[in-house]
C-alpha cells in the first residue's frame, strides 16, 4: 500500500545489496520520496513500469487482448 511504502522505504533501502535493482509497478514511492526532498540511493538502480489503470481494468483489458488484438492499457515505463 502507498501508506506502507511511505512508512518501510528506508528499511528496503537498508536491506538492499550496493548495485541491485528495485522494481516498482506504482510510482507513489518516487513522488513521495520528491515530495520529502530525498531520493532512491545512488547505488541503487530502479526500473518502474506502471500501468495508466487500477488492477481491475488493467486485468479485464488483458483478458480481452487475448481475442481481441491491440487491446490492453498504457503503461509508463523509467530507469534510474
């Protein structure tokens, strides 16, 4: 949830290798961090890939793109 990442997001930055990868599917965790003037750490690589829809209509536009070509939902993808 958005009010756990806002409360955890030091202790996943903590328990994370120099170097790895953080993948987001939502992009509260970069606004929120903007919002408080901090950031991801600087050995940290993050990708996101965050779908323009709430869970529902993104599963029901991929169940229909399986007999309907093209059909699905925008995403917006990063690399940091």
């Amino acid at each position: 949830s958005d009010a756990a990442q806002a409360k955890l997001y030091k202790k996943v930055f903590d328990a994370m290798k120099p170097g790895a990868t953080l993948g987001l599917s939502h992009g509260f965790l970069l606004g929120y961090l903007d919002s408080i003037g901090e950031s991801f750490p600087d050995d940290m690589d993050v990708i996101a890939v965050c779908p323009k829809g709430m869970g529902p209509s993104v599963r029901r536009l991929y169940e229909q793109g399986k007999e309907v070509n093209g059909a699905g939902i925008n995403a917006s993808f990063g690399i940091h």
